[in-house]
C-alpha cells in the first residue's frame, strides 16, 4: 500500500504544494488540504492521471484514474483509515470496450488530432 512522505513533502512544500518529476517521468503534484494529502500523477504520455488521497497520517485514502475533463476510469479504491480496502467502484464496468481499445482504434485507422 502506498503511503504518503509527510516528512519528504514537509521539507519540499512551497505554499500548500510540491511539485517535482519522478524516476518514472510522471508529472507529480502533491498538495495538502484540510483534512488529507493528494497527490496527482501524470505519467508521461498518458492522458489519464492517478489521484492518491491520503489521511493526515500518511495512509491511502482512496486511489483513481482521472481523465482531465471530469471522467473516471478504471476502479476506484477506498481505504479506511487502518488501511483496510472498504470500497471499489469499477468506472469501466459498464462498457464494453475501454480507453485501451478506443486509443488501439485511433491508431489503427491513423485519426490524428483527436485526443
């Protein structure tokens, strides 16, 4: 399970937020709110970002795939706050192809400009 570096985030923060690139080239934004982290992963070429919420202690709230204009994909996880998994929500369920195929799609008869 993942946890959040409250230490590492404490000595990187600039206002309520840190920024920074990880060893993968994802686009990483971390920021601190009232009542839980977030954290906001944008893989590099990938339209869709993970979002990791956290509890004030560090541990996994919830995790999910986010595509920029409010639509979700994949499952959705929620974790109480021992780390237990207490909810999943599969966002894909409902359809009969994914965001995998439709981009296969794309390629394969050379839309371009699309996404």
């Amino acid at each position: 399970m993942k946890i959040f570096d409250i230490e590492n985030f404490n000595k990187k923060i600039i206002g309520r937020e840190y920024e920074f690139i990880d060893k993968d080239s994802s686009i990483v934004i971390q920021k601190e709110r009232q009542l839980e982290y977030k954290e906001i992963v944008q893989p590099r070429n990938s339209f869709f970002q993970t979002i990791n919420k956290y509890y004030k202690s560090g541990l996994l709230k919830a995790t999910y795939q986010f595509y920029p204009n409010q639509f979700l994909k994949g499952v959705r996880k929620e974790y109480d706050e021992q780390g237990n998994l207490i909810k999943e929500m599969d966002y894909d369920a409902p359809y009969k192809f994914t965001w995998e195929d439709i981009l296969k799609l794309i390629e394969k008869i050379s839309i371009s400009n699309v996404l």
